[in-house]
C-alpha cells in the first residue's frame, strides 16, 4: 500500500514530521527508575535502546469481510484488515496521550488516545475523504490542535480530550486554486503557530506560516517571496523567547537540500540556507540543553543526519558515523528531548521491508543506535514524544504490503 501524499514515502524501489509537545520535566524521573529492569541477557533496559509493544491500538473497520479469501478487487490496497497511519502523537493536558493519522481506502481523519500509553481507542474526526491531520501539539489552556489538510485546503481541528473533536477552517492566502497544507504546530504563550507549504502534489512547495490564538481562528502569515521560496515547512520548535523551522528546499519528489528559519514573533521569518544543509532533508527538530537539534537524512536517504545550533542562525552537521548508515536505505522521522537525552526515530530498509530503530545522544552529534529486536521488524517509526515508561513512539507494521497501526515503549516492559 502506498503512503498518500500527506506522509513522507518509502525509500525503496517502489516508493511523518512536526513537533512534538514535551512534558520532560516527571518523564526524566520515570526513567530513572525504569532502566534498572533488565532484558533477558542481564543487561540494563535503555531509553531509546530498548522497545516493546503496546498491548493494544484499536483498529478501524475498513475491510470487507465478506470478500473471499485473496479477493482484492473490491479494497485492493487492503490486504489485512484495521489499516491506518498514526502520524504524530503528544501529551493530553489531563494527562494521558492522543495520536492523530487517517484511514484508508477515503483517506478519512480519525484519533487515538490512551491513558497509560500501553492500551490505545481510535476516534473519529470526520468523515470526509482525503482529509489528513499529520500533526498535533498541546496548548498550555488545555486546548489540543491537529492539523494537516483536507482536498486542497489546510485544516485544523481542537479538543481539549482527544475523544471530541471540531474541525476549524483555516485562511488561506491563495484562492483555493492551488493546494495549501499545514505539516505543522507548535504551541506558543500566544496560542498555536503552524507550518506547512502551498503548491502542486508533485512539484515546486513555497512554505507557509499560521499563526493562532485558540487554535479556531487561523490567520495566514504575509507572504515573503524570498525567505519561503521553493520550500516546505517540516517542523517548528520554540527557541528561547522564538521559534525556530526546519523543512526541505526542492520539489516534493526530490529535496535538493534543507533549510531553517527563525523567528522572533511568528509572524516575521529569516531564512537560513546554512552549508551543512546541502544535499539534506531536516524532518524534526527540537530543543535541546545546548541549543536545537534537527534530524532527517541526506537526500538519497543512503544516510541519517542530524544537525545541530546554538541558535537557529548556523549550523552544524553531525560527522558521518556507522550507527546511522546502512547498506538499503536509512532515515529518521522525529526527534524529542527527554531530560540530557536526545532521542530519534526512524528506520532502515532494504530491498523491500524496513525495521523501526532509534538512536540516542547527548550532544547531537554522537549517536548510538537501537539494538535490534523481532518487535521492531517490519516497523515503522513515525513520531515520538516523552511519558510512559520513557517515550512513546507511534506508526505502523507491514509496510510495504500493510500499515496496522503500531505503539511502542521504551525502555521496554
């Protein structure tokens, strides 16, 4: 089954990223006292080493099961039943966790939440085809925001449970004539900031910004030919008293680099085409105890990147290093800051199926990588944020056949 094109592709033959909401502060507490469990060779379980399942994400009903065995003709791209894409995941004010995705074969926009990150209920957000949140982040009045697109338009939708949703229109500066989608949001002491692009699904991105004050309301920022031209706005995270984004510069079948910008207020961006962005793609970006930190890969995915900054205005990219290269393809999707820890996800791939890993770091330039296990085979790593035992990290399994909604914990129970 191929991915739409609200989520980023595979990278093999035949083929997420936002920010996320931390709560690090209890996180790095729970941590502590998870690692002293141990796996079965004696050795320590590690944040963002170690991983295991969560027992149950419920699943939709979008298969026929009165189709006879190996009948396809009806659902073709359905091949098991209960498919859908989680695609970013983040704290409830209350506590407990949402994930945000959509559901094939209409592409329609539902919801996940849990209590305890181990047991998941889905929830719908409407039901109108081709309509794909991607991202969502928590405010600090409670209110939740997801938002990615709906046909050609950018959509948004708030709750303040994960369970009851409204979906929100969103501004535009265009006519409608050309799609405009949201890829992004952050929360910020004045409400929501998103990002994302305007432009064919195949062809030239020019970024876009939205800014909010309840996550209802969305106003388009003022075009700047210059700082947003041939780019897409892939993440944004608050950077001392601003922000800072990360996206990609190219057409949407071929990044040629990455790119940054910053912000003072949101509404005014700086870009900044830095050296060490050449020949990357910059997915997630977060903040770390240095300064920030974003993750992607080179634009082959033959390599794993992350890039580090004190400030957003230079960066530096990470050397070369074997923990992220592989033979196939490898990539990371998503980056979150749990106490000193940097930890990303992504996968690695070969001729066909891909394995889920991970990496961990201290200074965004050093990385040790996941050790493998059967859990993650066949996975997909898609965003990540902190609670749990640790983290929670939200995709899917089966790919490049199937996508069954996945969650997993680390360090593993």
């Amino acid at each position: 089954m191929a991915r739409p094109p609200a989520a980023q592709g595979r990278a093999s033959s035949g083929a997420p990223g936002a920010v996320r909401g931390l709560a690090i502060g209890m996180v790095a507490l729970v941590v502590v006292a998870c690692v002293t469990a141990q796996t079965p060779s004696g050795a320590p379980l590690v944040l963002g080493i170690d991983w295991g399942h969560a027992a149950s994400v419920e699943r939709p009903t979008n298969y026929d099961a009165t189709l006879p065995p190996g009948d396809q003709r009806k659902h073709p791209i359905l091949r098991i039943p209960g498919q859908a894409t989680m695609a970013d995941v983040a704290a409830l004010p209350k506590g407990g966790f949402v994930s945000v995705g959509y559901v094939p074969p209409a592409w329609t926009p539902v919801a996940w939440t849990s209590t305890d990150g181990n047991t998941w209920s889905l929830h719908s957000l409407g039901d109108t085809g081709f309509t794909f949140p991607v991202a969502v982040a928590t405010g600090a009045g409670g209110t939740v925001v997801a938002v990615g697109r709906s046909g050609p338009l950018p959509v948004a939708w708030t709750t303040t449970d994960g369970v009851s949703w409204q979906e929100q229109a969103v501004a535009t500066l265009g006519s409608g004539g050309v799609a405009e989608r949201m890829t992004s949001v952050v929360a910020t002491d004045a409400g929501f900031l998103a990002g994302g692009s305007v432009g064919p699904e195949l062809f030239d991105r020019h970024a876009r910004f939205w800014t909010s004050a309840d996550g209802r309301t969305w106003r388009p920022v003022p075009d700047d030919p210059g700082a947003f031209a041939n780019a897409e706005v892939r993440a944004i995270a608050r950077s001392g008293s601003g922000f800072v984004a990360v996206g990609v510069v190219g057409t949407a079948q071929q990044a040629t680099a990455a790119v940054a910008w910053t912000s003072s207020d949101g509404t005014t961006w700086h870009r900044v085409d830095d050296p060490a962005f050449a020949g990357g793609v910059a997915v997630s970006v977060t903040t770390a105890p240095f300064g920030l930190v974003a993750v992607g890969s080179d634009v082959n995915r033959k390599e794993a990147v992350a890039w580090t900054s004190r400030d957003g205005r230079s960066w530096v990219k990470a050397p070369t290093e074997p923990s992220r290269l592989y033979a196939g393809f490898i990539w990371m999707t998503d980056v979150v800051t749990i106490g000193d820890t940097l930890l990303a996800v992504g996968e690695y791939q070969g001729l066909q199926r891909g394995t889920a890993t991970s990496w961990i770091s201290h200074d965004g330039l050093h990385w040790q990588q996941a050790r493998t296990a059967p859990v993650q085979e066949q996975g997909e790593f898609y965003a990540v944020t902190a609670g749990g035992p640790g983290a929670i990290t939200v995709g899917s399994f089966g790919a490049p056949d199937s996508y069954v909604p996945t969650v997993w914990l680390t360090p593993s129970r």
